[in-house]
C-alpha cells in the first residue's frame, strides 16, 4: 500500500482575509490619534474669536477705554472656559479623554506661554505703549499654539505662526492701533482657525 503525498507547500505568502487588514487599519489609526490632539475645538474657537471681538467693542466706548486691560483679562477668562466647555464636549463626542498623555502634552505646552504672558503684563503695564503690551501678548500665544501644533492638527500650528507674526508686526505699531490688532489676532485668526477645524476635523 503506498504512502499519501503529501500537499504541495504554498511558496507565496499566506493571503489576509479582509476582517484582518480591517482590523490592521484600526490599530494603525489608534496608534497614530494617540499622538496626535485631536480634540481641539473648531466650535470653541469660534466662540474665543466672537468673545475678543466683544471685547474690542467695549474698550472702543469712551468710558471705557480706560479698563482696557480688565477688560480683555475678563475676556481671556470666558473664552478660556468656553473653549475647556467645548473641548470637553467634543472629547466626549469622540469617546476620548483629556486625560490622556496627549492631551496633558497639549495643555503643558501651552501653559508656559499663559504664564509668561501674565507675568510680563504685570511688569510692563503703566511702563510701556500698550501696543508692546499687545504685541508680547499675540506673540507668546502663537509660541504657545506652534509648539502645541506638534501634537494637535495642522491648523493649530498655522495659526501659532499667524499669531506670532503679528505680534511681531504689533511690536512696531504706532500708538492706537491695539484694539484693531487685537481683532484681527484673537479675533480673526480664532475665527479661521474654528472654521477649518469644524470643516476639516469634526467640528
């Protein structure tokens, strides 16, 4: 009685069925989003750019030209939380956290830059144009959002570089040209950056 052959042994490579290159493109996606923040509003944005645009309305009132700095320390506040309020919302949407590593990457990059800024307003305020007070403020922020533009999408980065390019420019502005500065800066640049993350990035 003679022996069974045994089967030919297949040379090429073992085919992947299409539930296992599914499955492949699902980690690969995961792996990247970890490093990358993409929870950054475009709704949160806009409402920063809606609420610097009111502040440029108040401080244009005679009356209350003068409290231009509180005025604008109070705006930073609400748009602040507004944008925490819509990042929130947006993780949630997302079923992230912001807690997670990139997230708290996102947050300790940017940080230093509120800080500097804070610090160098109470030293410069009473002492120097407000236009250098201005231009300090556009340009630490847009260090802070180019930084943060190495994890977070595109747009961040972009926008960082707008910022700090005029805050550069507001360095060397005449005096009485803050507030139109400030409404093209947090205002108009917010207002872009918002309107490209919700068109391009899931609101």
């Amino acid at each position: 009685m003679s022996a069974t052959p045994n089967p030919p042994r297949q040379l090429g490579p073992t085919p992947i069925d299409s539930g296992a290159v599914e499955n492949l493109l699902y980690i690969r996606r995961t792996i990247e989003a970890a490093h990358t923040f993409t929870t950054v509003p475009g709704k949160g944005c806009i409402a920063m750019g809606i609420t610097a645009l009111a502040a440029v309305a108040l401080e244009s009132f005679p009356p209350l030209t003068a409290y231009w700095l509180g005025i604008w320390v109070g705006a930073a506040a609400i748009a602040c939380a507004l944008a925490l309020w819509f990042m929130e919302q947006k993780a949630h949407a997302q079923g992230l956290s912001l807690r997670r590593a990139v997230a708290r990457r996102f947050f300790m990059t940017l940080a230093p830059a509120f800080l500097a800024g804070a610090i160098l307003t109470a030293a410069l305020v009473g002492r120097v144009d407000r236009e250098l007070i201005t231009g300090t403020w556009l340009l630490l922020y847009g260090t802070g959002l180019t930084a943060c533009g190495l994890f977070a999408v595109p747009a961040v980065f972009t926008a960082g570089v707008a910022f700090m390019a005029l805050g550069t420019a507001t360095l060397w502005l005449p005096p009485g040209s803050s507030h139109v500065v400030l409404a093209l800066g947090f205002g108009g640049i917010h207002l872009a950056l918002g309107a490209v993350i919700v068109r391009h990035h899931g609101g």
